[in-house]
C-alpha cells in the first residue's frame, strides 16, 4: 500500500503516547515538553509519506524540468507540471497546493515556499512537491483497505490495514478488518466504523487492557464531537460502574482521504478487557449481556415490561442448551424488573447491584441522554452474580443535543417518563422510592467536588488544545447550521467550533448547578418531579404538569359524566408490533407519553384483540393522540371499527365505526376526542380494526361506562 512506504517498522511503543487512561484522562490537555532544542541539538522530524515521486515521466527530445508530487492523494502541482526549459529558458509559476488534511513541507531540492518559478537545468529533471499528514494536536489513524475502496457494508468485513501514530513518534501497520456500523448513523454521510484486529492492541494506551475490537465514532450528529466521549469519562469517573469505555479524539484517513475527527474507543463487548462475564457455554446459567434496544433484530430478543431486549452475548453451540441459556436470561431479566416494581429495598437487591444502579442513574441524568429509554442500554450479569446497570453508551443525543426537553438543563429527566414516552423504566420506577433518591444525593455529595463540579472546564479545556483540528473536520463537512437530527434552535444557530464547545461547557455547567441546587432543596427527597412531564424549563420555563386535553365539549362531558374501566386488559392479539418500544400495550396504560406506533405496510389493515378481566358495558370510547401528532397529523388513522363478543367462540358484533377519521382526529398533541356508543351491551373482549396511509399512531384508547 503506497502510503506505507517509508513508514518505521518499529514496534509501537505505548509509553510515548500521552493518552494514558492510569494517567490523564483520554482527551486531556497535552503536557509534552515543548522547550525548544539547544543549538547543538537537531529537530527530530519524521516523515511518514515517501518522499519519492509518483507518476512522473520524462519527455524525450528537449530539456524540461517536471514538478511531481510524492502523493497524488497529498496535493497536487497548480500550474504546469511539465515544462521544456531548452535553450536556457526558464520556468513559469507553480504552486504545491496540499488536499484536505494535509501539508506541504518543502520541494526535493530544499526549498520550503509552496510557489517557486525561474528554475533553470542543463538537463531534465524532476523536482518532487514533498507532502505529509497535517498532524495538528490529535493522533492520527490511516486505514487501508485491501481493495483500496471505500467501506460500504456495516455487515460485511474486508481487510485492511491500519496505523496509529502522534507527530514524531514511530508507527507501524497492524493487519484488521473493518466495516461500518451504527444504525440510524449509518444513513449520514460521515460513516462510523468497527474495527477488528488481527492481534489484541491497546492503541494509545487507552485502554485498560487489550482488545482486538475498537470503534471510530463519527460523532457527525455532535457538533462539538465530543458528548460521547466526556459521557464516557463521567462513567469512567464513578467508579461503581463495571465498565466504562476508554475513548480518546483523532484524526482519521481512508485510503489517503482525510476523513475529519472520530472517537477511538472501546466497544461494548463481552471479553477480558471489556464487560468480564462468565463465558461458560455448558450450563443455563452463564454470564450475559443484554441491550434494551428499539432496534433490535435477529435472534434471542424478548420483552420485560414495555421495553425489548436483546442478548448480546454467544450463547452455546449446542441449540438445546443455548435455549435454556436463553430462558434463564429472560427468567432473571423478568425477577429483577418484578422487583423493582415491588419498590423494597431487600428484595431488589437480592437480583440487583445497588451501585450501579445509583450510580448509572446520576450519569443519565447529569447528561440528559434522549436514548436512555429507546436503544444502546446496556444490562450485564456474571455466574451466579447479580445484575448490573451498564456499560453506557450513545450519548451523542445528550448534554442539551436533542429536543424532546433534553435541550433544558434544567427538571429531573432520568428519573420520570420524560415527554416522548421512552423514559428508563428502571430509573423511573426506581425513583419513585424514597431510600432510592436518598442513596442518589449521597452518591452526588461524595462525586460532586472531586469528578461533577470538574467536568465543564474539562471540556473547555479539550475545545481548546483541540481547536486546529477539530476545526478542519467541519471543512471536510461543512454543517454548522444545520439539522442532522434532532439538534434545536440552540445548537443549529451555532456558527462555529469555538461556539459549540464552550455552549456544551456552558450547558454542563449550568445543569450541574441545578442539579446541585435541587438535590439539597429537600424537594427532590421529597418527590416533588414525581407528578411533573418535564417540558424542561430555559428562561424560568419550568416543568409542566399535563392533564386530560378534550378535543371538544363532547369529549369533555363523556368524559365527566362516565367512569374510565379500571379493570386489567390483556392483550392477546396485535397484527403489527410497534416500533421498539411504541407496542400495542401503550394503549391501555392511560399514560399520555407512550403511544402505539407502527406501519405495516402503506395502505395496509391492523387489528388490535384485547381482553377485560370482567365484561364492561362501554357507553362510549376515547382515543388520546399523541405527542408529536402536530407535526406529523397524517398518523392519526382513517378509518376504524370496534368490536366486541363475549366468548372465542362467538361471532364479533360491530360496537361503532368511522370512516373520516382524519376530520374527527384534529392535528393536535396529547389530546382526547371521545365517541359515543349508540347500543351499549357488556363485552369482556374487544377489536380495534384500524386502517391508515402510511404509520398510524394513537397514545391511549380508553373505554368510558
């Protein structure tokens, strides 16, 4: 591979990197000796690209001098190349003008100024433009691929090889594969990757231990590139979490292209330097890992609560065994969430570490994390242990990134079902216990001065001695302003680097303050945000406390004049699943902030089966929109039908039908419209038969009698 050339075939030496996880923190300021060599000394200065030209070819017949360059994917000579200089002639203007990403040192004949002209020669010659990498403050890592392509599979792996070095020090390539990952990441333009080594590594020295996997993180969401990775460190900070990922900012290039600034870190695995669990493969009770995930798809997915979950450890080989595996996660999964919803201490802690628990709960809620309750939550279990909350992961939609109220830095997020209805059930539940909310502010006063009060001149500090480097990334991708996905009007009228990193230091600081203020206000011990949506609060917003919103007088008085079934509902039945976790369950749960969400196909029918505990004679039925129905009002469905019987056996009696329901349905959030039922008669079983354009969605369905 040409950019190999001339590289040093030296051993990587860990101990010359200052990204020292026992030391520094990864992305800490950089404390090299910078005091200038004596006199005497001479300036190490290594080149890492060839210093031979490429592509150049003499013509006969004439003296020229030809201006090449030592990497075509460098720079280029502006100006022309090639000129013929017989008869003592001399030549014309030429610039080494250096590509993206990289710099231009001198020309093969000493000369250090990009522009020359006037050269003169007896004979031809070549004269070579000298490039290399624009090493800034960040390491810089080369990937080349074996094809010399680009990466174009988040599935499929090729091979690679691969390079990791800081200006002056010595690299060498090391054999991998790679391919892309994430998921809804993978659609922007700035790929992510995953990276498998041939051989353990522990590149910078990052890590704790070595490993063969390793992740760049595009980070093309985060306009300051750096949530993800002060997230981690936070986690890496409260040291009752298991495992925390090592993480540190560079500089990436693919096959010769620059590529902008990713995050280096530790995937989220099961192995020795990573999440340590048992691997036994002989018996039902092994180590797991598992991922509350919206996402999820393929085997070994099932469901706790409203939530899915999927395991992300190998089972075993053996398929009788590795469904008893399986069967014992769910089983274990099911006791811990059964727990939790007890709300006693003892019996919580008889399946759940405490610990990580707290102590996971202060991190996502000093982030403000908009995925805490839809993917890349992460559960772990050893043999014979207990479960633990983490590792974390994801956080480029946090610290005041997203809209959904995680852009207000101030109100409790973590600790209730936040707006969009994808809460953390576990910290939802969890907070609703007194001991629990003791236990945070105990955690918070012992992790306050040491590690939360310190985080916001971290990150300034890191904007700062990265400020080059992060720079050139948004000249590679120019999206300052923009929306890449759920960025608010604070973020898109940024303009600038310098003002993303300090508006994230800004925004840290002032949720931490609040956090602080609040905590030891007495009103979080006392569950005052237990009967609040947060909305968050900026400029003395405040939260806001949702109640039933009618759509008309008439909805109001079904709804005043009727008592709501307060019976258990079973679902038995639903033709379409639901996103993640917007399943049919959430249209029995009363709870305005969750929904069912689904589309089968355009056009398409769905049906709904679901059984009271009792027969109810329902003289009227409701339906809630919900939380983004105003921005999205074709969801609410067009034509419906309920049902109802009173045996399996029995033929369904139609109860009432619409066909216009996109008139009787307003493009309104969080709101009721009720209908009345012309011939009330008991039934214990009912069917919602739905049809709609597209997605369909609605919060609750409610039956009145």
């Amino acid at each position: 591979m040409k950019n190999k050339l001339n590289i040093f075939a030296l051993i990587f030496c860990i101990t010359l990197f200052l990204f020292s996880c026992a030391g520094e923190p990864a992305g800490s300021p950089d404390t090299t000796d910078t005091t200038a060599p004596s006199e005497t000394e001479e300036p190490q200065v290594t080149q890492y690209l060839s210093e031979e030209p490429e592509n150049v070819k003499i013509p006969d017949g004439g003296v020229y001098i030809v201006y090449a360059v030592n990497s075509t994917a460098a720079g280029k000579i502006k100006g022309e190349a090639t000129q013929e200089i017989s008869g003592g002639k001399a030549t014309s203007k030429v610039v080494a003008e250096p590509n993206l990403g990289y710099k231009f040192v001198k020309w093969s004949d000493g000369l250090t100024e990009p522009t020359r002209s006037g050269d003169t020669a007896d004979e031809s010659k070549v004269i070579t433009a000298i490039f290399d990498y624009d090493i800034l403050e960040l390491p810089v890592v080369l990937i080349n691929t074996e094809t010399g392509k680009d990466v174009k599979s988040k599935t499929e792996y090729i091979k690679a090889e691969i390079a990791m070095f800081k200006e002056g020090s010595p690299a060498v390539y090391w054999e991998a594969e790679i391919r892309g990952r994430g998921n809804n990441t993978w659609g922007y333009p700035k790929k992510s990757y995953k990276i498998k080594f041939a051989n353990k590594q522990n590149p910078f020295g990052i890590g704790d231990a070595s490993d063969r996997i390793w992740v760049l993180l595009a980070n093309h969401c985060d306009q300051s590139l750096l949530r993800n990775h002060f997230a981690f460190e936070l986690a890496r900070e409260f040291d009752r979490i298991d495992f925390a990922p090592a993480s540190t900012s560079v500089d990436v290039y693919l096959n010769g292209e620059y590529r902008g600034v990713y995050l280096l870190a530790e995937e989220i695995r099961v192995s020795k330097a990573r999440v340590d669990v048992s691997k036994d493969m002989t018996q039902a009770d092994t180590g797991f890992l598992v991922e509350l995930s919206s996402y999820a798809q393929g085997d070994w997915i099932f469901r706790v609560g409203s939530r899915q979950y999927q395991v992300r450890n190998d089972l075993s080989d053996n398929p009788e065994i590795a469904q008893k595996q399986f069967e014992f996660i769910k089983d274990y999964m099911r006791k811990c969430w059964d727990a939790v919803q007890t709300g006693d201490r003892a019996e919580i802690e008889k399946y759940i570490d405490i610990n990580s628990y707290v102590d996971t709960y202060l991190v996502e809620e000093i982030t403000k994390n908009l995925d805490l309750g839809w993917d890349s939550y992460y559960l772990h279990k050893d043999k014979g242990g207990k479960l633990i909350l983490g590792p974390m992961w994801d956080f480029d939609l946090s610290f005041g990134n997203a809209n959904e109220g995680c852009e207000f830095y101030t109100d409790i997020y973590a600790g209730i079902d936040s707006r969009n209805g994808l809460g953390n059930p576990w910290y939802v539940e969890a907070s609703k216990q007194r001991w629990f909310r003791e236990l945070v502010v105990q955690r918070w006063d012992e992790m306050y001065d040491k590690v939360i009060s310190k985080l916001p001149e971290r990150i300034l500090a890191e904007g700062q001695r990265g400020y080059n480097a992060y720079c050139r990334n948004f000249i590679k991708w120019p999206i300052f302003g923009t929306r890449q996905n759920r960025e608010t009007e604070f973020i898109t009228r940024l303009k600038n680097y310098k003002q993303h990193y300090e508006y994230f230091a800004e925004w840290v600081k002032n949720r931490i303050d609040w956090l602080h203020d609040y905590l030891h206000s007495g009103k979080y011990l006392e569950g005052e945000f237990l009967n609040t949506r947060s909305y968050g609060g900026w400029g003395g917003w405040g939260g806001w406390q949702i109640g039933d919103i009618y759509g008309n007088d008439k909805t109001k008085s079904l709804m005043n004049e009727l008592k709501p079934y307060n019976g258990k509902i079973k679902l038995l039945e639903a033709g379409a699943e639901g996103f993640g976790n917007e399943g049919p369950e959430n249209l029995f749960d009363g709870e305005p902030f969750t929904k069912y969400c689904y589309e089968v196909n355009r056009g398409s029918e769905n049906t709904v089966i679901f059984e009271l505990a009792e027969p109810f004679e329902a003289k009227a039925y409701v339906f809630r929109t919900a939380n983004d129905t105003s921005s999205y009002p074709d969801r609410n469905p067009d034509r419906w039908v309920l049902y109802g019987r009173n045996s399996e056996s029995e033929e369904w009696v139609e109860i009432d039908s619409k066909d216009n329901g996109e008139s009787l349905l307003k493009p309104v959030d969080f709101t009721l419209f009720g209908f009345e039922i012309k011939n009330p008669t008991p039934y214990k079983y009912y069917k919602l038969w739905v049809k709609n354009k597209g997605i369909m969605q609605l919060s609750d369905l409610i039956l009145l009698g």
